[in-house]
C-alpha cells in the first residue's frame, strides 16, 4: 500500500489562489450524490463567492471521482504532499 501523507500549510490570502491547490475536508461533505467522509484529500479547480469546487481522488476500490462545489473554507483545510 502507498499512503500519501500530508501536512497542513496556512490558506492562501486571497480566494482566487486557491485553484489547484490540495485539501483535505474537515467534516463528511454530502451533496445528491453520496458524501465524501472527513479526511478525504482532493483539488480545488473553481473557486466562486459562493465556495469552493472540488474534485476528489477516484476511490480506492471502484474509482469513483466525486466533485463537491460551494464548499466553505470553514471547511477545508490546505495541505502539502511530504
């Protein structure tokens, strides 16, 4: 098994650096497709007034690629690969 694992950096100063940069959630995120559990690490593509969209890394076992869209920052946090 190769488990990636990341530290926490400070969020950018300004919302519009924070396209492609890495996340990892905080809490489970739900939209009408599933729910994206707490901890998940995924990409910020658009960044909005309204929030954030986010793709997530395929899953594990069926490859599934979830986009969340109008995230909070609240609840996100910045990471880097170590």
């Amino acid at each position: 098994m190769n488990e990636k694992t990341y530290r926490v950096v400070e969020h950018p100063r300004l919302k519009r650096d924070y396209a492609d940069r890495v996340i990892r959630t905080k809490r489970d995120l739900t939209n009408g497709w599933g729910v994206v559990p707490a901890g998940s690490v995924g990409t910020i593509k658009y960044q909005s007034p309204k929030g954030s969209d986010i793709f997530f890394e395929p899953c594990d076992c069926c490859g599934m690629k979830a986009r969340i869209s109008r995230v909070s920052m609240h609840d996100i946090e910045f990471v880097e690969e170590e």
